[in-house]
C-alpha cells in the first residue's frame, strides 16, 4: 500500500538548492521537490510542461514579457518551449514539482546545475 508523503518532514531530508528529488511518480510523471535559493538562469523545456508548487518562500517567475510572483499554496504551469527564469524571492523557497521523468531541470542548457540522476526522497 502507498504510504503518504508529509512535505515538511521530506523537505528537511535535504538541504542543497536547485537539486529536485524524487518524491513520487504517476504515470511517466515525477512529483519533484527542490530548494530554490537565489537566482537560476534563463531555460527553456522543448518537450515538457511543468508545474511549480510553491510549499513555503515567494518565488518569481520570470518570463521575458512578464514577471509572476507565486506565494505558499500557489502554483504556476510553464508551457513547454517557454523560456522562464525561477528567483526565489524569500531566503529559501521550497517547491513541488509534477513534470515528466524525462525533464532535465536546466532544461536547454547544460552546465555545473544540471542533474541527470535525481536523488529519491524514501
């Protein structure tokens, strides 16, 4: 039987930023949890959707028309091919991620944040 995920407690798991986990998976989708600190950098997914759930912080989603800012309980779906840039605002944001297994978090750019092989949280 699936047992239930309590987000406080998996998000004091770990502490590194910009580094989702895996919390869950349905169908060929991943239930992400990741520490936002600071800035990212501009990316964009040609193939994937994702939705940014915002657990606790403020964080700004930065869109080259735009700028959204999401609060706890809030989220936001970026569609696929649209370049964005995640700020957290607060000191620490912590987000819920649903995208397919198959997005990469740096998304069209590979560098020093890119994670292949995600982390689960058990």
């Amino acid at each position: 039987m699936p047992d239930k995920v309590q987000l406080d407690a998996a998000f004091a798991k770990f502490s590194d930023h910009w580094s989702p986990k895996v919390a869950g998976e349905i169908n060929d989708m991943q239930i992400k949890l990741a520490k936002f600190k600071g800035e990212f950098m501009w990316h964009h997914h040609d193939h994937e959707d994702e939705l940014f759930l915002v657990h606790k912080g403020t964080l700004l989603m930065r869109f080259r028309d735009r700028d959204v800012r999401i609060g706890p309980g809030e989220f936001i779906i970026v569609p696929r091919g649209v370049e964005h840039l995640p700020i957290a605002e607060s000191d620490e944001c912590e987000i819920v991620l649903l995208e397919p297994k198959t997005t990469l978090n740096t998304g069209n750019v590979v560098n020093a944040r890119t994670v292949r092989e995600l982390d689960r949280i058990g």
